[in-house]
C-alpha cells in the first residue's frame, strides 16, 4: 500500500477553473501557499523513511507560478506558450533521453480551453511495460470549462474507449457514462453529494449497460479536499460486505498536510496501516499563484 501511495503522487491529472481556464500543478495537488519543493515517501511514525522503499521517494519542483519542472530526478517538463502567453504545448522528457507525454492545447477565441491532446508513451515512462502509446482527448464546454468528453486511444493492440460527463446545475459531476471500444455502454458512474460536519461526502455507485448496480463508494473530504475516509461496498444482496479506511493528517503552518495515516476500516485502529510523509519547502516571498 505505502508504494501504491507512492505511485500515484507520481503523476497528477491536469484539471480546469470553473472559467475554462488551466488550474496550476500545485493548486491540482491540493498545495497552499508558495510552494517550491515537494517530496514525498512512505516514512515511520517517527518521520524517517521506511526500510527497503528509499528509492520510491518522489520530488517534485515548482516554478513560481505553481507549475511542474520536474518530476523526480529522471523527469523535466519544457514548456512553450503561444503568442497570447497561453499554454500551447507542454512535454514530459527524461534527463538525456527521449519524451514519454507530450500535451497540446487548444482555445476558443475568447481564451477557454476547448480541447487537450495527450501522447502518453508507456514503453518509455516505464522502461518497456504496456502498450506504446495512449493518446487521451478531452473536449471542455467554452462557458463553465466542465471537462464534457474523453476520448482514450490505445496502441498495441488498438482499442478505443469513450467517456461522457454530465453535471448538476451547481457544477458537480453527475454521471459518467463509458462506452467499451465496440461502441457500447460498458458502465455508468452516477455521483451524488452530501454536506456533513466538517467536510463533504460522495457516493459513487458504478451500474452495467442494464442498470444493475455493480458497487457503491463512499469518499468522504475535509474542506481542503483531502479524503479523510472511504468505503468501499458490493452490489447487493452482498451489500454489507466490503472494506474501507480512515486517514489522518498532520500539517503544517501554511495547511499542507506533511503526513498521512491511513488506518484500516476496521476496529481497533490501533496501528496504521500505511505512514506518508511530504516535506515541504517554500519560495520566501509571496505571489498569486
């Protein structure tokens, strides 16, 4: 579990303003204030990094307006801007090797994101695992910048996956709707939300193309975001069956959480199962990210 955490902060999606416009890597990382440097690994109680999982450690850089330099030691992101200081083309290149993302931005004439292409090349990334290349679509609407399509292409063999997104009226997501690469309804995700004490819960319930309930999730956030709980069901009659787990935070002076308990969802709760430490280091001045 602590290298699965690890992973996945290796990585994080692009996302977008309610505006249309690119929400910076570290506001997508749920990060406050003028951040410079971050590294995260799976660490003791105690803050020193677990025996045997050093070389999981990630590090991640960030420029003054809060997008990646790089992602590790190995990974550097070059960036290019158009004419009107937008994003055009950003590329993910190992240090003294080739590129393994390459991603390319399109605007309305009014200055929205409409549309990102990503080539992802997995042989790369991961030194000769899975296909060779993902080339991921994502259409966005011009007024709300609510992410509307996405269109997966894999390589290798070739296959072709559809998702469509609907939302509520406030914004929230509704239902995403996923097509297999024949063309028809694979699964059906439907979202709805709940304010409780102290943060916002979410219910996923996942349904197959003959609306039969297949699973239900619960994830439960503070008010920064951070999930604090989550719980994970089987379609009934099995409904009581499943697993779940807790997470605890420490943080910092600016409200970035420096470590993460994840305990088990079952009693006592006595011992985490997993420790996630991120030491956090600042730019001196401040700035509007």
């Amino acid at each position: 579990m602590k290298l699965l955490l690890l992973l996945l902060l290796l990585k994080l999606p692009f996302v977008f303003s309610a505006e249309g416009a690119m929400k910076t890597d570290r506001v997508q990382a749920k990060l406050r204030g003028p951040v410079h440097i971050m590294v995260s690994m799976a660490c003791e109680e105690d803050g020193s990094i677990t025996p045997f999982l050093e070389e999981y450690t990630s590090m991640t850089t960030y420029d003054r307006q809060g997008m990646e330099i790089n992602q590790g030691e190995n990974w550097v992101w070059n960036y290019e801007y158009d004419s009107k200081n937008r994003l055009e083309k950003r590329t993910l290149v190992r240090v003294g090797g080739h590129a393994s993302q390459i991603e390319k931005y399109t605007y309305r004439k009014e200055g929205q994101v409409t549309v990102v292409e990503i080539n992802f090349n997995r042989r790369i990334y991961y030194g000769g695992l899975g296909p060779d290349t993902i080339t991921t679509t994502t259409n966005f609407s011009g007024v709300k910048g609510q992410l509307l399509e996405k269109i997966e292409v894999m390589m290798s063999p070739i296959s072709r996956w559809h998702t469509l997104y609907t939302y509520y009226e406030n914004g929230d997501l509704h239902e995403k709707i996923n097509s297999n690469p024949d063309g028809l309804l694979d699964t059906k995700e439907v979202h709805t939300y709940e304010e409780i004490e102290n943060g916002r819960r979410i219910e996923r319930s996942l349904y197959d193309p003959k609306s039969k309930l297949l699973r239900r999730d619960l994830m439960e956030y503070d008010p920064y975001g951070n999930p604090t709980g989550y719980t994970k069901l089987k379609a009934p009659p099995q409904a009581k069956t499943g697993f779940g787990g807790l997470y605890v935070y420490e943080y910092d002076t600016e409200g970035n959480w420096t470590k993460r308990l994840n305990y088990p969802d079952t009693p006592p709760h006595k011992e985490p199962h997993s420790i996630t430490c991120r030491n956090i280091t600042y730019y001196q001045e401040e700035f509007d990210g």
